[in-house]
C-alpha cells in the first residue's frame, strides 16, 4: 500500500538537518507494523514524511514514498507520492500525531470536532442519525454517547485518547498512522487502548502503522518491527523474529532492558477470543 524507498528526510531550506536517513520499507495492506527506537531516532518525522505534511518545514531530499489506494467509490487504483495525500487524510489516511491530546480544539464540543471533519459521503442522512451512527462507534471503545456533549477538558486523558483514536478510525481509513498514541497513559489504559486499536484493525482489516519506543508494546501487538537508530533503520522483519533472534547490537540491548515479558502476546490472546 506505501512503498518508501531510501527515503531521507529531514528539516529546513538553508541548511538542511537530516533526520532520517536513506530508509526503505514497505506498508502492506491488513497488518500491524510496529516503528522502534529511541527518542530522537526519526520515527516521527518518517511518519509525517510518509502522511504527507509538509507544514513543519520537512523535506524530503531524496528517496520517495509512493502510495497505493483504491478509491472506494470509483474502485479506481490511485497511485500517487505522498505530497500527494492530503486529499486522502482522514477519509483513507488516518494520522494520531504525536501529543495528540493538543489536537482536540479545547472550545468545541465533541460532537461538532468529529462532524465537521467528516468526509461528504459519511455526512449523509440527518444530523440525529449521523450522532447515533458515531456514538454506537464510540460505544466499542467503552465511551458513553453524552461524551459527545463534553468538551476535551470534561475528559479523563485515557477518554480524550479513545475519542482521538475513534475518530480516526470511524471513517474505516486504509491506513491509520499512530505515533506514541498511549505514551503519557498510565499502563493500564494504555494497554486498553492497545487492544482496542489491535480490535479495529482486525475488523477493519486494514493497516496500523503504531510508533513507539516501548519494546513491550511491539512485543503485544504488532506483526511485523522496524527497528530504528539515528535515522536509519537498523532492522526490520516479523516482531516474533526480532524477539527470538535479534541481529543488531542496539536492538540486542533494547531486548535485554526489558522486564522478562510473561505469557502469550496480546495478539493471540484476543485471536482464541474472536
Ligand atoms: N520540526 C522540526 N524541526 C527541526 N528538527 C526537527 C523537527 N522535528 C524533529 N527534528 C529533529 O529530527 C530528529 C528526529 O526527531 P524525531 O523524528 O522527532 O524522532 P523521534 O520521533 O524518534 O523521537 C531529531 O534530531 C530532532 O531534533
Ligand atoms: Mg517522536
């Protein structure tokens, strides 16, 4: 679905800091790809790279990253660069940035943040029906219709995470893109919200591009890692493998720090339940 091939990216027109560096991978339809790495190892700036947003005075200086989606009306095949996707974002692309908590307006009421962003097809029939339509979505990640009626602040930050990751995902995106979505929660809502992600992705079928430095939550629920060190990717491959046999040093070391990771990866655990 997105092919980025030896891609570097990085910020700045009169000088140029490069932050990620000459990488090559492939997002493919129905998975679950982890991104790994320390804090400064360019996984953000590849996810926007790979989103398409320009805005922060990113660059990519060579490389591209193409991507692939059929349109679900027209069942046409686009195929375009991702400076390319904005007409895409949300409808096809879904992105949780990083500090996404900031990305609810602290003025409006939920409600009207999930509808004015809706694609024209999703804003079919009544307005009465378009709420039922979303609150029975948000039903399935544990949050009450009257959420709706609340303003961010009214909301706990594990509430304000599930709302961002509902809404990214009620448009049945083919991508969704989350960068350290659970990071600031506290573990056990994080864990919550992992599996709810893994859930939608199962149902949905489509791909969940997840980031985060915390080898343990790879280590749940993703299906394939992609290990990253100073802008490079020093190591890609199935997570199971990774765990088994890692081959770098950085990514040996990542292992070994862990707490001993007990029982089955939450992937399974919830693949014997459905
Ligand atoms: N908006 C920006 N402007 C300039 N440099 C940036 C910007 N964002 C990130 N960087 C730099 O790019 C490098 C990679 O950062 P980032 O992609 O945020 O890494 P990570 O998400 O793995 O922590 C860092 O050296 C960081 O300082
Ligand atoms: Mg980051």
């Amino acid at each position: 679905m997105i092919e980025v091939d030896n891609v570097t990216v990085g910020y700045g027109s009169a000088g140029f800091i490069k932050a990620v560096d000459g990488v090559s991978l492939t997002i493919n339809d129905n998975e679950i790809l982890g991104i790994a790495g320390e804090s400064g190892s360019g996984k953000s700036t590849l996810m926007r790279a790979i989103y398409g947003d320009f805005s922060t005075g990113l660059r990519i200086q060579s490389g591209t990253v193409t991507g692939r989606f059929t349109d679900p009306r027209s069942g046409k095949v686009i195929e375009a660069p991702s400076s390319r996707f904005a007409p895409l974002w949300w409808d096809q692309i879904s992105y949780i940035p990083q500090g996404s908590m900031s990305v609810l307006n602290p003025l409006m009421k939920i409600e009207a943040q999930v509808v004015d962003g809706l694609p024209k097809r999703e804003r079919q029939g009544s307005r009465g029906e378009l709420r039922a339509r979303i609150a029975a979505f948000l039903a399935g990640f544990g949050l009450e219709e009257n959420v709706l009626d609340a303003y961010p602040h009214q909301l706990s930050g594990g509430m304000r995470q599930r709302v961002l990751v509902a809404i990214a995902a009620f448009v049945n995106p083919r991508l969704i893109l989350a960068d350290e979505p659970t990071t600031a929660l506290d573990v056990v809502v994080q864990k919550k919200i992992l599996l709810m992600m893994v859930e939608i992705q199962r149902r949905q079928r489509n791909c969940l591009v997840l980031v985060s430095h915390d080898l343990g939550v790879h280590y749940q629920i993703t299906d394939r890692l992609v290990i990253m060190y100073q802008g490079r990717i020093v190591e890609q491959g199935p997570t199971a493998d990774i765990f088994a046999n890692p081959q770098h040093d950085y990514t040996k070391n990542l292992i070994a720090s862990l707490p001993r990771l007990h029982g089955k990866r939450a992937v399974e655990t919830l693949g014997a339940v459905s």
